[in-house]
C-alpha cells in the first residue's frame, strides 16, 4: 500500500484523516480499503 500512496502523493496521514472524519475511525489496523475518487476525496472501508 505504501507505494501506491507514494505515487498519487498523500500521505498516511491523508488516509487516517478521512477515516477520522467520516468512520470515526483511529488506527490503521481498522481500514479495510481507502479508495481516492475521482473528485480527489478519499473513502475509507473499515476492517471488519
């Protein structure tokens, strides 16, 4: 995962910023899948 995020060019803490803020989610651990839309927006699926 850490290659792909190197080439669109957001960080981890992009990706658990989203997750914050639309899953109330806190660690990593806890992310299934984080996709980038084509808006820019990331969402977030959470590890069941």
């Amino acid at each position: 995962m850490l290659r792909i995020i190197k080439d669109v060019r957001i960080t981890e803490a992009d990706i658990m910023e989203a997750a914050r803020t639309t899953q109330g989610i806190v660690e990593m651990k806890d992310i299934k899948y984080a996709f980038i839309e084509r808006n820019g927006a990331i969402s977030i699926i959470p590890a069941t």
